[in-house]
C-alpha cells in the first residue's frame, strides 16, 4: 500500500466531500484502488460509497440514546468507544490487507475537539501508522476566514491537532471557489508569507496587540516542510496539486507518480 491519509477539520470544513472528490479523482486520473473509510459515526449521507463504515460499530444517535448525552458529549465518547474496539476494527477491511489497496482515504467528524483533546485519538492514529505510512490532512474551510485574525486562529486548531498527534499535519484550504479578493488575498499571505498577516492587525489594541504577533511568530515556523495547498472541488487542477503535496508527504518511494 502506498499512504493512507486522515482528512480532519472543523464540521463543514469539507472532509467527506473530499473523501469522495479525492478518490474519484485517484481512482480516475491515476488508476489506483482506493478505499474511502467512513470514521464518522454520526454521518447521515455518504457521498461515496465507503469499503469500512464506522456506523456499523457505534453511532452517535445509540451513543446518545444509550448514555444520555447530548450530540457533541456523544462524539467525545464515541472516540473512547472506537479506541475499546480497535482490534475488531483493524480486523475489518481495508486495515486487515492494507496490501491490497493502494489508498486509504479516512473520514472523520467534524467534532474536532474529539481529535485535539481526547488521548485516545493518538494511540488510534498510532494503529492506522502501524500499517501504513499515514499523514493527517487538517482541512481549514476558507469561507470562514474573513480577517487575518480568523486565518491565524484556524491555523492554530492545526497546530494544537499536530502537537497532540505528533504526525506531521498538511494543512489544506478548502472551497477556494467562494473566494472574493480580498479574502483571496489574507489566503495568499497565509499560505505563502503569514509573516505579512501583521500588516493588517497592525492596529488591534490590548492583550490581542500582544498574542497575535506571537501566534504569527508560530504559524511561520509551523508551516513545516508541506506548503499548504488551496483546493476546491470544482477545480480538479487543485486536487492534483494536493495529491502531490499529500503523496509527498507520505512516500518518498515515488512509485506513484
Ligand atoms: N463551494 C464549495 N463547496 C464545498 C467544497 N467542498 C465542500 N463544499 C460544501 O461544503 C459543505 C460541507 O461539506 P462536507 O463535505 O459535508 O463537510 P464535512 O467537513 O464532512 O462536514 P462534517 O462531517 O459535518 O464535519 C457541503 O455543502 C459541500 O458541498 C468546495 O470546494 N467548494
Ligand atoms: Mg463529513
């Protein structure tokens, strides 16, 4: 098997359309067997159909029925229930003959704070890294960055997901079609010189005066060695240029190009 890549991100950041647009992709431009996992236990429509489905195992709605907790406290439970039993999962297809597929692509929930805080996402990801050289790609929806401000704080989420994972994190920004040019333009400085970011909260006052230089100062060391790509679905140029950046990342063998 070449890599198995973990789309993560905030909810609607676009991970199970990309899951599908990806493998698709993959599937049609490069030739290869992909395997599209579904690790959202409470996903309601799949656009694809998945070779493993979380949803077999555990979802949110018996969570929820079951422990008496809301939909968000659902989700963090749903991690630990997924890590007590993770040995029926790697005996499940794709992770039994990882062999036999040439990608994995794995969907996960938009619940983020599942992924940063709880300390079983580490020893899950430390499972699918046994099998295969994975990368986590943490998606970053750019029709939410409007102020640099909000490019900074979004990019952390990314930072924090890499520190607790401790895998190398591809940032990737989603929905580039929604774009106008001013946020175009905060996108840009991100992904090419954050350092510039400065330039437009020059003028903030206070505690944030204090932090976002700092917070900047990080962005740019931790922009790694992976340039973070801009996509959008409808732009199948742009999902090249991620498989590259992605393949990259995960496989020096170049046995896929
Ligand atoms: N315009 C545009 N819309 C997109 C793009 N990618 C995804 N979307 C839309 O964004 C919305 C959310 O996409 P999803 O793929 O469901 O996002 P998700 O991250 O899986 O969401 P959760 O599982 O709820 O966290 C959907 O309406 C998609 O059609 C894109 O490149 N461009
Ligand atoms: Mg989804």
């Amino acid at each position: 098997m070449s890599y198995i890549v973990v789309f993560t991100g905030p909810a609607g950041s676009g991970k199970t359309t990309l899951t599908r647009t990806y493998g698709e992709w993959l599937r049609t431009n490069m030739f290869l067997n992909v395997c599209q996992v579904n690790m959202d236990p409470g996903a309601e429509f799949l656009p694809y159909e998945p070779c493993m489905d979380i949803r077999e195992f555990i979802t949110i709605k018996d969570i929820m029925r079951e422990h008496g907790l809301g939909p968000n406290g659902a989700f963090m439970k749903a991690v630990e229930m997924i890590s007590q039993i993770m040995d029926k999962i790697m005996r499940e297809q794709p992770f039994n003959e990882p062999e036999n597929w040439d990608v994995i692509i794995v969907d996960t929930p938009g619940q983020l704070e599942a992924f940063i805080f709880r300390p079983e996402t580490r020893e899950i990801m430390g499972r699918l890294q046994a099998i295969g050289r994975t990368v986590i790609s943490y998606l970053i929806d750019s029709s939410m960055i409007r102020t640099s401000t909000d490019a900074i704080t979004m990019w952390f989420l990314g930072v924090l997901l890499q520190v607790k994972i401790g895998i190398d994190v591809i940032p990737v920004i989603t929905k580039a079609d929604t774009l106008d040019k001013a946020r175009e333009n905060i996108i840009r400085k991100l992904i090419t010189s954050p350092e510039k970011l400065l330039e437009d909260i020059g003028d903030s006052e206070g505690i944030v005066s204090d932090i976002l230089p700092e917070l900047i100062s990080i962005t740019v060391k931790t922009r790694g060695a992976y340039r973070p790509v801009l996509i959008s679905i409808n732009n199948s140029e742009s999902v090249e240029d991620l498989h590259y950046v992605l393949h990259e990342a995960a496989c020096s063998c170049g046995d896929l190009t």
